[in-house]
C-alpha cells in the first residue's frame, strides 16, 4: 500500500510538473502573440502615419513656390506630422570634397549637421546615410544605430541627439541621384519595408517638384529673355514702320496722315468684327504702310492738282504691287505683304492689280480697302475738296455686295454711327 501510494505522489508531482510547463508555454505563445498583435498594431499605426506624411507633403509640392521653400516645408511636415525626431534634405556638391548641402531642416537638428561630414565622397571613415544613398541609389536604412557596426563614424553625435534609427532615400531625377532625403527618429526598428516604400514615395515627389520648379524657372527665365528679345524686336519694327510711313508722306505731302488715318479705321473696323488681338496688329501694321509703293511714282504725279489722265492712273495703280515687292522681304508676323497688294481689289473682280473676287480676298485686305476708301472721300486732296464722312459712308453703302465685303461695310457704319469713331492725327506706338 505505501508503494502504492508513493508511486501515485511520484506520478501526480510529474503530472503537475508537466501542467505547470504546458501552462508556461501557453503564457509564453500569449505574450508572444501580444507583442506580434502590439507590434503589428504600432506598425499600422506609423504606416497610416506615414500615409498621412505623404498626403500632406502632397499639398506642399503643389504650394511652395522655389527650391528653399519646398525643402524646408518637406522637412517641417516630416516632423510635425510624421513624428520624427529630425528631417534634413541636401543635393549632392559636384565640389572637391563630394560634399552635401543641406537645403532644409527640421525637428531636433542643434548642431547635428555640423559635427558630421556631410559627403558622398568614399573614405576610410566611411560615409553617412545621406551619402550611402546618393552613391548607390538606394534607401539607407539603420534600423538600430547603436548595434549597428558601419555607423561608427556618426555614432556618437547620433546618440548624442538622441537619434535610434535613420533612413536616407536618394533623389533621383532622369539624369541620375542628385540628394538625398533622411529621417531620424528617436525609437529603434521603426522602419520596416511598408514605411520605407511610402517614406520613398515622398523623396521620389520631392525630387520630382525639385525638378518641375527647375523647369518653371527655366520656362519664367526664356519666357522673360523672348519678352525682352520681343519688345526689342517691336521697337525695331516700330522704327522701321515709320521710317517706311514718312518716306511715303515727304514724297506726297497731301497725304500726310491718310495711312495713319486708315490705319485707325481699319484696326476699329477689326473690333467691331470680332477679330482676334492678333489680326487686329496685323491689320493696323499694314495699314501704316499700305501706301509704300507710292515712292515709285513721280512726285509730280501724286501732288497733281487736276485729274489724273489714264495713263498717270495706270502708273498709280502700280503702288499696290510695288508696295508688295518692298515689304515682301520683310519678316513681318502678319502677312503685312500680302494685305498690301490686295487692298484695291473688289469682290466683283474689278480691283486691281490681279482682279481678284470674293474669298480669293484676304479678310484683312477688304477691311483695309473700305477702310481706305471712307478715309479718301472725307479728306481733302490736291484735285478735290474734302467730301466728307456721310458721302463715305454712303458710297461703301450703295456698293456693298458689290464691290465692299457686306460684313465690313455693316462693322465700319457701325464704328461711325454707333461708336463715335472719327479720325485723329495721333502717333501710333509699337
């Protein structure tokens, strides 16, 4: 019986040896899953942090406004709502010594950046985050500063500010690595591969909003050397076109004014047409100068006091053609040339010089015809008074559709009747 009974305590001891260590293994599994559910949990959280990171640094991209400023705000949002310990972002120096300029900062920084060699230059000391990413294109990444044996170069400095962990992400443009991007934070094995690949969504748009304001400023920097190159260029034309202006007016001075006149016409005409900004300039240009063939006809001839023969009609009539020759070797924007040669021809064919009809006209040319016309007939000439705007007027009236484009008569009536137009000896400026 005492056998019995000692080999049933032996047996129950064993038992509860066994249970006590059944129970220690499920207590272990159970805090093991804790921590796995904990830090799965504070993994989700810093992914959803860094979401939050990326979307907010999303508006930054679309708001700064030059270089420094998306650096620094990049860098100010990385911290504030990342919650990192620091944040600093630098371009690789193509300099001697290979250095990093920091371009933005933010969080703990004190005096972290200048104990350290920022450089991407190779050493025996070897190099920090910022530079191990920039020399291989890749995110570095240092899960544990203080185990971690290729940090010892920065490692100090780094304990010193409280720095765990850091992870630098390269800036990388078409022509290669040109930064990098680091982050510090003050807990260890914080950044896992979910973070880091969103952390690199962030340097990938910072260098990319690098790049476009590169871009901007190349574009604002052309656009403002073609506005220089353009205003230059119109004064040149501008001091061309009256050159061209008065030459017409020293050898007929009775006309003094007329291609100014027609000029102002025309170009109110176009206005009421609904002509484009563009159309408008090319129009008032060709109106400055469409009487340039005019230098070619005898002086005698253009001040005539009487009535022209056929003849000295015929020899007029040439300026058109002439005028075309002239200005055809200029490089205008508009076709200033072709306007000029047309601008006596008539819908009915009956213009001259090549006796053109309807659409074979340019638009520009039928304005600057009626508009030459209304002008003629309300100024003096050498063989005739002045007959004034109403007899204009009523000429263009009883021959639209005829020889007048209808659509231009119906905007020039308009101009005098409804807009007040009227002329005016003034300088045109360029």
């Amino acid at each position: 019986m005492e056998r019995t009974a000692t080999r049933n305590q032996a047996k129950s001891k064993q038992q509860l040896i066994q249970e006590l260590a059944l129970l220690r293994e499920k207590e272990m599994a159970r805090k093991e899953a804790d921590h796995k559910h904990l830090k799965a949990e504070n993994g989700l959280q810093r992914v959803n942090r860094a979401l939050e990171t990326v979307s907010a640094c999303h508006k930054v991209l679309v708001q700064s406004k030059d270089k420094a400023e998306l650096f620094q705000e990049i860098c100010r949002v990385i911290v504030d709502v990342g919650g990192y310990s620091m944040a600093w972002a630098g371009i690789a120096r193509q300099d001697r010594n290979k250095s990093i300029q920091p371009l933005g900062s933010a969080g703990a920084v004190n005096s972290y950046l200048d104990s350290i060699k920022t450089s991407w230059a190779e050493s025996r000391n070897g190099v920090c985050p910022a530079g191990k990413a920039i020399l291989s294109g890749e995110p570095f990444v240092v899960k544990n500063i203080l185990s971690q044996g290729e940090v010892m170069p920065w490692r100090g400095e780094a304990l010193k500010h409280g720095f765990a962990s850091v992870a630098s992400l390269p800036l990388i443009s078409k022509s290669g690595t040109f930064g990098a991007l680091s982050l510090y934070s003050s807990e260890p094995e914080i950044f896992n591969d979910d973070e880091v690949g969103l952390l690199m969504e962030i340097a990938d748009n910072l260098a990319y909003g690098i790049m476009a304001l590169h871009s901007r400023t190349e574009r604002y920097r052309a656009e403002s050397e073609a506005k220089t190159s353009l205003d230059k260029l119109r004064k040149a034309l501008g001091a061309i076109i009256q050159v061209l202006e008065q030459t017409v007016e020293i050898r007929d001075p009775y006309t003094a004014g007329h291609q100014r006149r027609v000029a102002d016409l025309a170009r109110a005409i176009a206005e009421a047409m609904g002509l484009s900004e563009d159309r408008k300039d090319g129009i008032r240009i060709a109106g400055i100068i469409h009487d340039i063939g005019k230098i070619y006809v005898p002086a005698e001839i253009l001040s005539k006091p009487r009535r022209l023969s056929q003849i000295e009609f015929n020899l007029i009539k040439t300026h058109s053609q002439v005028g075309y020759d002239v200005l055809k070797a200029i490089d205008f924007p508009w076709p200033v040339a072709k306007i000029v040669l047309q601008h006596h021809e008539r819908i009915d064919g009956s213009g001259y010089p090549h006796n053109l009809r309807g659409d074979e006209i340019m638009l520009e040319a039928k304005i600057l015809g009626v508009a030459d016309v209304v002008e003629a007939m309300a100024s003096h000439r050498p063989y005739r008074p002045a007959l004034g705007v109403d007899a204009a007027l009523q000429e263009i009236s009883q021959n639209k559709g005829i020889l007048y484009e209808p659509a231009v008569v119906d905007a020039c009536i308009r101009v005098f009747r409804e807009d007040n137009f009227t002329f005016k000896d003034v300088s045109l400026e360029f």
